[in-house]
C-alpha cells in the first residue's frame, strides 16, 4: 500500500508542476492598437504650390507605451515610424494622403510581437471615442 500511495504522490507532484508551467506560459494575445485621428497640414510642395500632407494622433493605451507604431497610407503604399510616449500616445510625422484613403495601424509593443491592425478612413471626423472611422469592408 505504501508503494501506491508514493506513486499517487509523484503522479499528483508531476500533473501539479505542468499545470504550474503551462500556467506561466500563458499564449500571447494580440491587442489591437488603440484608434487615432487624423489632422491636415498644408505644406510647400517643392514646386511653387501646396499640397496637404497628415498626421496621426494615437489615442492613449497602456499596452502602447513605448511601442512602435507602423502607419501605412494603402493605396500608396507608403507609410511613416514613430515610437510612442509613455501613456500610450504618438504623433506620427507627417505623410502624404488624400481624404478617405485607407490607413492601416499597427504597432510592436517593445520586446514582444507586432499587433493585429486596424484600418482607419483618414478624414478629420471624429468617431465618439475620440477615433477616426474605421474602414469599410471592402
């Protein structure tokens, strides 16, 4: 009897340390970034004109702070960096865009994987949240 009871005993020791490292190695789920807005910009374009150019406003989010954020205009295929503050927020550099193009944001939160992203219509209107619209399905 005594030989069962030390066999239930590694048996209950071993199911209880993979349950305790299973625990602490919980799966990565991806956070979407936070929404932003959008503001305009007149700048010189160079050849005696102006063209308007945009930046993004991220809103704030713990799980941004320090991130990366990746702003990509689709249908030019372009797109700037910037790093975020603290709380969360950024504001990118400025981008070239006409109204209603379709902005994909993503970002790296430091030391772990890129983000899912979402896909904002670049306008100045403003979502309740604070946000810019999110894109129509296509």
């Amino acid at each position: 009897m005594n030989a069962m009871r030390r066999r239930l005993a590694r048996l209950a020791t071993l199911l209880g340390a993979v349950a305790l490292l299973w625990a602490c190695n919980a799966p990565f789920i991806p956070v979407p970034p936070p929404g932003a807005s959008f503001t305009s910009q007149l700048v010189d374009d160079g050849a005696g004109g102006q063209k308007t150019m945009w930046v993004t406003h991220g809103l704030p989010s713990m799980h941004a702070a320090g991130a990366y954020f990746y702003i990509v205009n689709e249908r030019l295929q372009t797109g700037v960096i910037v790093v975020a503050r603290p709380d969360g927020t950024y504001d990118s550099p400025a981008f070239d865009g006409m109204m209603d193009d379709r902005i994909r944001i993503g970002y790296s939160p430091v030391g772990d994987t890129y983000s899912d992203s979402i896909c904002l219509l670049l306008t100045t209107e403003v979502a309740a949240g604070g946000s810019a619209p999110l894109c129509p399905s296509p």
